[in-house]
C-alpha cells in the first residue's frame, strides 16, 4: 500500500516538475481525431480568412498537407483540420493554454518565443522591408522627422524601432491594428512609409486598387525565418510535424503550394531553397 502511494506521489510530482516533459499531442490527436490550426485572419498571403469565410493563404495550405501526413502516420485517414483564429497577441497563448496543437502563421522562430514554445524546421524565410507612395522617400535616412507606420504587437514593430533609433534615424512610429488602417493612411500621406515582411507587402501592393501608386523598397532590414510553433517539450510530435515537412518538401509538393499562393513567376529565394534541401536530408 506504502509503495503504491509512493508510486502515485512520483508520478504526480513528475507531471508537476516535468510539466512540458509529458505531453503527448499525438495521443490527444489520435482520440479526437482532429489536429487544431491556430491561424491570423488578416495575414496575407500566409494565412487569412476569405470573403466566403474559409482559412487559406500559403501556411494554410502546409498545414493542411502537414495534417494529410500526419493522418497517414497515425492511421487516421479522416484526420480532420479545426481552425482556431487568433490575434499576433495571444497566437502563443492557443499553444500555451491548449486551444491548438499548431501555429500555422507567418510566425518568426526567436529565442524569446522558443522559451515559450517549440518551432519546426523553417517553413518559409521573409525580412521586414517597407512600402512607400511612389512620391515618397525610398531611403530611410529620408524617413528621419516624418511618421512610419507598423503592425501593432509584431516582431515587425520591435525590429523597426530597433533598426532606426541603431541608425540614428528620429521616425515617429505609429501602431495600426490593420494592414487596411495602415495602407489608407499611407495613401493619404498620414505616414511616409509602412513597415512590415516583404511578402506581405507584395501581397498588399498586387491586391492594391491603384497598386501603381505603391512601391516596395528594394531593401530589408531584416532576415526572417517561419515555422510553425506547437507545445514545448513534446519531442514525438515535434518530430512527426518535421517528418510531414520533409515528406511534403521531398516530393515537390512544397512547389505547388508556394505557385498557389505566390503565383506562377514567384519562386523560393536561394536561403528558402538550401532550408528545403537541409529538411529533406535522409530520416
């Protein structure tokens, strides 16, 4: 009886201390049959909401190919995808709180976040950059004195302020909530330039009714790499994601889904390709 006690103690302060140690995505998975998405409604063209209310956009997309794998390495050939929306401020918390298994987003691996959640290999490779109206400043020093705007609550929000004031370049920045907010002020001269990753504003620019009045800087400040964010700790599921990734990239699938969402003449920059390459390597 003593040793059965002692038994259940060890278990309960191994689930206590281990916490990230035991979990175990997979077999959640296998019994609801259901791998969960968390993804942004408003961040095209990676992930987004259309007008008819469906989830697509490039991660979409890998997501749903991840989800087809992973079906096939469990033996669930009805693996069904749930969508759980979220905002650039609480995507990590669909993780932490258990509302999602993956973060399919255009969502930069960093330390800081890796402290909190765990990343797959790199799924895309993106710098912020920033657009401009076709009268305006294309150098940044020009953007000294004037109002720049970002995404609020984003990566692209620190490294802007980071990466100006390190260039001694005295720009008010100004938070919007939207790409649509931000893309009329830079339309009415509110703002001299808006910042954000470069396809995103290739993105905003093509589906841009007076697109040729908006131009993308040739430069970027920074380089970025994508993955999609899951529980810390939960190596089995780590690994199966990786495994779908390398499937998925290995059998040229990858190509189709990027055409899809970039369009025929856009192809995966040389950085983008090696990444590939690196996460096809023999298992």
């Amino acid at each position: 009886m003593i040793s059965k006690r002692l038994g259940f103690l060890t278990l309960a302060i191994g689930a206590v201390l281990g916490g990230d140690a035991v979990a175990a995505t997979l077999d959640d998975i296998r019994q609801s049959k259901t791998l969960r998405v968390a993804y942004r409604e408003d961040a095209a063209p990676f992930a987004y909401k259309t007008a008819a209310g469906q989830p697509a956009g490039f991660m979409i997309d890998l997501c749903q190919a991840v989800a087809k794998d992973l079906g096939q390495q469990l033996k669930i050939p009805d693996l069904k995808v749930a969508y759980v929306p979220v905002t650039t401020a609480n995507r990590l918390d669909a993780i932490t709180q258990n509302k999602a298994d993956l973060v399919c987003d255009s969502l930069t691996q960093t330390l800081e976040r890796r402290a909190i959640v765990d990343f797959s290999v790199p799924t895309f490779v993106d710098g912020t950059s920033f657009a401009i109206r076709n009268d305006g400043p294309q150098d940044l020093k020009l953007l000294a004195g004037k109002k720049v705007g970002v995404a609020a609550g984003t990566l692209t929000e620190e490294v802007t302020r980071r990466s100006l004031a390190g260039m001694h370049i005295n720009a008010e920045i100004v938070a919007f909530k939207t790409f649509e907010e931000a893309m009329v002020a830079l339309e009415k001269g509110q703002i001299a330039a808006y910042f954000a990753g470069r396809a995103v504003l290739a993105s905003m620019i093509k589906g841009h009714p007076d697109a040729a009045r908006i131009l993308l800087a040739s430069n970027s400040l920074t380089v970025e790499p994508f993955a999609l964010a899951m529980r810390r700790g939960d190596g089995d599921f780590r690994i199966a994601v990786d495994r779908a990734l390398s499937h998925i990239y290995r059998s040229g699938e990858i190509a189709t889904i990027f055409t899809k969402a970039f369009g025929e003449k856009e192809r995966p920059t040389p950085t983008l390709q090696a990444l590939y390459m690196i996460a096809t390597l023999p298992e």
